[in-house]
C-alpha cells in the first residue's frame, strides 16, 4: 500500500494538483455523499483532515500484517497518525512529494508498511499539520445501522460488505 500512495503522491502532485480534495477510504468505510461533500466545504486547504490513531510502539513480529523492520523505523513509538481514511488538498500534494524525494538523505523516509503512518510522517516532515475530520464515526457493529441512521456523519469505518450493504438499503 505505502508503494501505491508513493506512487499516487508522485501522480497527484504532477498532475491533478488542482483538485480542491483528494480522499482515500479503505474497503471497509461507508460514505453518505452528499453528507462528505456539505462538510468538505468546511475544511480549509491548509491542512490534512482525518482521524488520529495514538502513539503506539512498532511491531516486529515479523509474521505480522503491521510488521515494521527496526532498521527502518528505530525508534520506539510510531507518531500520532492518520488511521486507514484521510482527505488531503490538492495544493498540499506537492508539499507531501518534495518530502518524499527531499535531501539530504539523512531526512529520507523509508516506505514503512504501514501507509498512514508513512503519510503522516511525510506530513510531519512537510510541517503540514494533521487536523481530525469530524465527520468520521468508527463502528464494526451492526448496531450502528440505527445508532447512525440520522447521524449527521458521512463516513461510517470498519464495517463488513455485509453491514455496508444494509447502510445502502436502509439510508438510500
């Protein structure tokens, strides 16, 4: 994944930097378009909006999906970062490249595996501040089906295709 966002980071930058917003979602994540475009006319173009998952310490279990090699990343707690959904500006994407591709090396970030982890330190190094969307809500049960149905938030996170597929039915 951090190699694809490299890649779309790059793309972005050269060539769709115009855009007023660019928005990542995982597969998981249910959006209510019209909800995600009334709040998108909220956010300034200054800053990176998503939630924000704790300082946690890398994990090296080498078995795991989330493995970080400590030649990589040494240090013992990974930064605040964004968490699997994030809206970047379009103007901030050549900010988001320059750290990718910034001398000196000394300052270069490896591709860890984690890639919201890996944008947030290119934020970081950017000095791009990282602001929390408001109109995220986490829920991985189907309670949230009715709990949210007149929630005034856009993007439902963590759900099974299954979950998401009664969302659609229930809120078209």
């Amino acid at each position: 994944m951090t190699l694809k966002t490299i890649a779309a980071i790059r793309w972005t930058a050269l060539n769709c930097y115009k855009a007023r917003f660019i928005l990542k979602l995982d597969t998981d994540t249910f959006l209510r378009p019209n909800l995600f475009l009334n709040q998108l006319s909220q956010l300034s173009l200054n800053y990176i909006y998503g939630p924000h998952r704790k300082p946690m310490p890398p994990n090296h279990d080498k078995f795991c999906k989330w493995y970080t090699d400590p030649l990589y990343f040494p240090y013992k707690m990974l930064p605040p970062a964004l968490s699997t959904t994030y809206i970047i500006p379009g103007l901030l994407f050549g900010k988001l490249y320059q750290a990718i591709i910034l001398k000196p090396q000394d300052l270069t970030l490896p591709a860890l595996p984690i890639e919201d982890i890996y944008v947030s330190l290119l934020a970081f190094k950017a000095k791009i501040k990282i602001l929390k969307f408001p109109g995220i809500v986490f829920s991985g049960r189907e309670k949230a089906l009715s709990k949210y149905k007149n929630t005034s938030k856009s993007l439902i996170m963590n759900l099974s295709n299954k979950t998401i597929k009664k969302f659609w039915d229930v809120l078209k």
